[in-house]
C-alpha cells in the first residue's frame, strides 16, 4: 500500500479533466537509449502561483490517466515512474512517426487552474528526473455586480456578457467568456477567471407586450445594449483589470430608452432559407432585428438612432468545402421616435472576387526535382482550415482513380474585421470565404462575398507575395472594402522568391523545456508589419537556428523555452518592450542575416494569455 501522498501505477477511475488532449501536446519527443530500467521516485511540491505558498490536496495527474496522487498538508507529492515502459515497442498509443512522446503530469485543486501547459517528465534525464519538480496553480477570480435599470427598476431576464481580451493573428480582439441573466435583486457574478482584461456589456431587453402588431401605435420600454465604463453611460467600455484571485464587484446603471416598431418589406427572398439579419448602428453594437418568413419583412423594436441593416439569405452548398449559395441586400433606416416602415430590400448574389496571379521568380524552382510542396508558415490566419494525407497511398485504388488538382500558387484568406470581436457589429458568426478555382477560366475566384471590409492574408506556396492590390488599393496594408454587387474589385497579386534568412545561437537555455512545446525562435516583422507574417524555426542542442525563406525587410527577434505567449506583433508600442530581450536584424534579398539570442525570461515566455482550459473528456 503507498504511503501518502505516494501512489504507484495508481490508476484513475471514472473520467479525468485535463488541460488538453494528449494527443496535442506537441512533438517534443525523448531519445530512450540511456534511460533507468527500474522505479524512478518523481517528488515535487505545488504552490499557489500568486502567493507561493503550498497547495494541500492538490490532485497530480499524468495526462495519460495512469498515475494519481494528492499532495501532503506541505503541498508536497510523490511516486514512483519506469521510464523503461515508454519504450515505443510496449506504448504504440503515443507513437508518433516512430518517436514516443514522454508522459506529462498536470495538478488541479478546486477554485485554482494551470497556469501553463503540463509539465514534461524528463525520462531520459535521471539527475533532471529526480529534481524536485515545482508545479504552480492559479487561484481563480471573479467580477461580480448589479444591474439596476432607471428608478431601481430590475429588468427580469436582462442578461450580462463578459468579454475578455485575447490575441488573433497578432491583434487584439475581444471574444464572449461567459453569459450570464441577472437574478430577482438583479445581480450577476461571473466565477472561475484567470488574470487577463475583461470588459462588461448587457444584451439588449424590451418589454414584452404581447403581439408585435398590437404596439404597432405605441412606443416600449426597453434598454439599449450597454458596455460598462467608468464615466456616464454611453461612454467608451473600461477594462477591467483581473490579477490572480482577484474578487471585483462592478456596478452597471443602465440607460433606458423608448422602442418603436419597425418594419422593412424583402423582396425575393425565399421562405424557406436561412435568412439573417444583420444591425449596425451609430450607438454601437447589440441591437437585433428577426425576419418573419409569413410577412416577408424585417421585424422589430428598436430606439431613436440611424441604422444599416444587411439581410443574408444563406442556401445549400454547391459541394463540400464551397461557400454556400448567398444572396445579401442592405438598407437603411432612420428612427426618430415614431414606428417605420423602411424602404423594401432587394436580395441579389453575394460579390464575386477574382484573383490574378503573376510570378515575378529570379531563383531556381525548389520543386523541380521533388514534386512535394513546401509547408506553410505557421500559424495560419484565424478561420483557415489545413488538411493533409501523409499517409502512403492505398494499394488498393483504382489506377485510373482522378488525379488530386494541382496545388494552389498562393492561399489567400479573408478575414471580416468584426468577425470575432464581440465589441464590434459582429458579421455573420462563423462566416469564412473560401477561395474556389473556376473551372470555366481557370482563375481563382472569391463567390457569394458579403459586403464589409476585410483583412486580407497570404501564403504563397514558392516564395511570398510582393504585392497585392485592388482597385489601386495596397491590401498588404489597407483593408478589401467589398460593396453590394454581383462582380467586386479583382485582385492582382504578384509573387517573388528573393527571400533570405535569419540564423544564430542561442544561450543561456536552461536545456530542457518545462511544458511541452520545445523551444522557439520567432522573426517579427516591423516597419510594415502586416506584408509579412512571423517567421518561427527551434534550435538545436548546441543552440544553433537557422530560419528560411524569410521575407526581406527589418525584423525583431526573440527566442524562448516551451509554448511561445501570443504577442501582439501589430502593436509597434507593445513590441517595443521587447526589443531589449531580443535582436532586431535587417534581412536582405538571398543574403543571411546573424542574431545571438537568450531565452524570454519564464515569466514572459509563459505569460497570459497561457491559461489552460479544462476540458472534460
């Protein structure tokens, strides 16, 4: 029987939350030529990540659900571990193209969370193996309050939203964390946060009267959607800054406002379909408006302001991975305290974008002898989907089977502006235009777009993109404005290869990354920071990186051990702090340009947003 705070081979019953799936720890495989052939004791201790102080009962698990443990009233933990049976020939289950993924151990305690991904055990290390391991847990916060209506009226039903801040594609965004109604004494609490930037906004609510046709005359009580903020109402959203364990209460006194009905006619739409309706306003974001199918109109309640309304009519894909048949019509309208009847909506085909590639290549093809496409950078831009077969083709296929189509020259991803960012008139949630290949003129083309402005990203399969333009506008740097119409601006694309590359050392690395994503050296392009996307590469055991194909112009250096933090690399302000920690280095066409690097300090390497999630699984 282990003793406690011991365990053995203990193994987990019933269901196990972790951080993530252990599939999708990355790739930092161990070499399992020298390791201990017998029991290893694993001992450490787990601390409040704020505080320092001793965590008891804390649950240690390996991801792998085989072993268990609680720590002692000193937080401390131990138990026994054979490296010897992650010998790849007795654990087929965490193969990975002949390599082993080493086990990994993560802790929990109610009301605490990790603060970063699960911790590594280092089984082909015996001195590292037997160092004691130090395993931190954050204490969780909360942002808590009130929401009184005028004359300390409690709006029944009126529902909170919490925003929090995080990180896309190097910008800054603000995404729903949790939702929340508001009880009988109109409060709301919203538990279980990390550190990190918050923002409070409530959903709009109108008092219910019954049929709509029956306050057709007559105006309604109601509140208008309203973001928390230190000044009178209706002034900018505050942050709220959350530190670990932190407990605040914030109060939201809201505004009222008097709603009148409106109704706007839509021609050619068709019943049966998916028709959304979209509500942008001078007052901000928030306000909604449903179609009746029966009535074949826009309905709804809305206050005093100017509004533009876009209608999507969304039907059936042509094929898997094609957009969808969209038709889009917009209006506008005008509520000066009096019901309306808006000017009638025609739907028309979603915009078409058609692409024209021109290559302007001064090196040899990378391709000529081996066929196989070179990878893309990584990340890719948010809503882009990757997919790949790496495996050996079957024997079994037909030999006439139809060939794959030719790999693409260059990728190319739109991205609305609002999409994603619930502090702006969101577009269509989940709405991602995808590039098409017409088979009719061989070009590639954007169907059924939905006006809006958006970002527009590359990948290019051999080199990058140059340039990129559109009606005279720079798209590396300004957004694609797409208007209502049946054909929208083409856009000219021009390719080049005269890329260089960034090698260096690093030192100072502690030499072994803690979590489970190795180590890294990220390029971050300055000056113009949205032609080029981050540039990533490891180093080697001895410390040497090399980066390739990186784009010519200035870049900003860093490197790191474990799961790079999102960096906000389009903030010239927020990259500037960095500068100090790293090498900026000028790199040239065809040329090699040098930087000696040491490793982000851990509390930047692992900073927020770093915070797992526990998912049940």
């Amino acid at each position: 029987m282990p003793s406690k705070g011991r365990a053995a081979g203990v193994y987990l019953q019933g269901r196990l939350c972790v951080g993530l799936l252990a599939c999708s720890l990355g790739t930092y495989a161990q070499s399992f030529d020298n390791v201990p052939t017998s029991l290893v004791r694993v001992h450490g201790v787990v601390v409040n990540a704020v505080t320092h102080t001793p965590l008891s009962r804390a649950l240690v698990t390996s991801v792998d659900r085989r072993m268990a443990v609680m720590t002692d009233d000193k937080g401390r933990f131990e138990f026994d571990v054979n490296p010897a049976a992650a010998n790849p020939s007795n654990s087929s289950a965490l193969q990975l193209r002949g390599q082993v993924q080493a086990p990994y151990i993560v802790a929990r305690k109610p009301g605490f969370r990790a603060p970063n991904l699960p911790t590594l055990l280092p089984l082909d290390d015996l001195a590292a193996l037997k160092a004691e391991l130090r395993l931190q847990l954050m204490p969780e916060g909360s942002i808590s309050g009130t929401a009184i209506g005028a004359a300390d009226e409690v709006p029944s039903g009126l529902t909170v939203e919490l925003l929090r801040k995080q990180l896309q594609d190097g910008t800054t965004t603000w995404s729903q964390a949790q939702t929340q109604q508001v009880d009988a004494r109109a409060r709301f609490h919203f538990g279980g946060l990390m550190p990190g930037d918050y923002k409070l906004v409530t959903t709009e609510w109108v008092e219910q009267v019954g049929p709509m046709s029956s306050t057709a005359s007559r105006p309604v009580a109601g509140y208008p959607p309203q973001f928390y903020s230190i000044g009178s109402p209706g002034t900018s959203a505050a942050i709220i800054h959350l530190s670990g364990g932190q407990n605040t209460v914030t109060d939201l006194n809201l505004r009222s406002a008097k709603y009148f009905q409106v109704e706007v006619p839509v021609a050619s739409a068709t019943p049966v379909k998916n028709i959304q309706v979209q509500v942008a306003s001078e007052n901000g974001p928030g306000y909604t408006l449903g179609f009746n199918p029966k009535s074949q109109k826009v309905e709804g309640m809305l206050p005093d302001g100017v509004y533009h309304l876009t209608v999507v009519e969304i039907g059936d894909g042509n094929a898997p991975g094609t957009n969808p048949n969209i038709r889009v019509g917009t209006g506008n309208l005008n509520v000066a305290g009096r019901p309306v009847q808006g000017a009638a909506i025609t739907l028309a085909p979603g915009t078409k974008i058609t692409l024209d590639v021109r290559e302007d290549f001064t090196g040899p093809d990378p391709d000529a002898a081996d066929a196989a496409p070179s990878p893309l950078p990584s990340p890719l831009p948010e809503g882009s989907i990757l997919t790949a077969n790496a495996a050996p083709p079957d024997a079994s296929q037909e030999a006439d089977a139809a060939p794959p189509p030719p790999p693409r020259p260059v990728e190319v991803f739109l991205t609305h502006e609002d999409l994603g960012n619930q502090e702006s008139n969101m577009a269509m949630p989940g709405y991602f235009p995808s590039l098409q290949l017409d088979s009719r003129t061989g070009s590639l083309v954007f169907e059924s777009v939905l006006p809006g402005r958006y970002r527009v990203r590359f990948n290019a399969r051999r080199g990058y993109v140059a340039s990129a333009t559109a009606e005279g506008v720079d798209l590396l740097r300004e957004p694609l404005v797409v208007q209502p119409g049946a054909t929208g601006p083409a856009i000219s694309i021009v390719r080049r290869d005269d890329t260089g590359s960034i090698a260096g050392t690093v030192t100072g690395s502690t030499g072994r990354p803690m979590p489970a994503f190795g180590n890294y050296v990220i390029a971050f392009p300055l000056g113009d920071e949205d032609v080029a996307q981050p540039a990533f590469a490891s180093w080697q055991p001895d410390g040497k990186f090399t980066i390739a194909n990186v784009v010519p112009g200035r870049y900003l250096v860093l490197a790191g051990e474990g799961r790079p933090v999102a960096f906000e690399y389009r903030n010239k302000a927020a990259m500037k702090a960095y500068e100090s920690q790293g090498a900026v280095v000028e790199v040239t066409s065809r040329q090699t340009a040098e930087a000696s690097l040491k490793p982000l300090p851990p509390e930047t390497a692992y900073g927020d947003p770093g915070y797992v999630d526990e998912v049940e699984h």
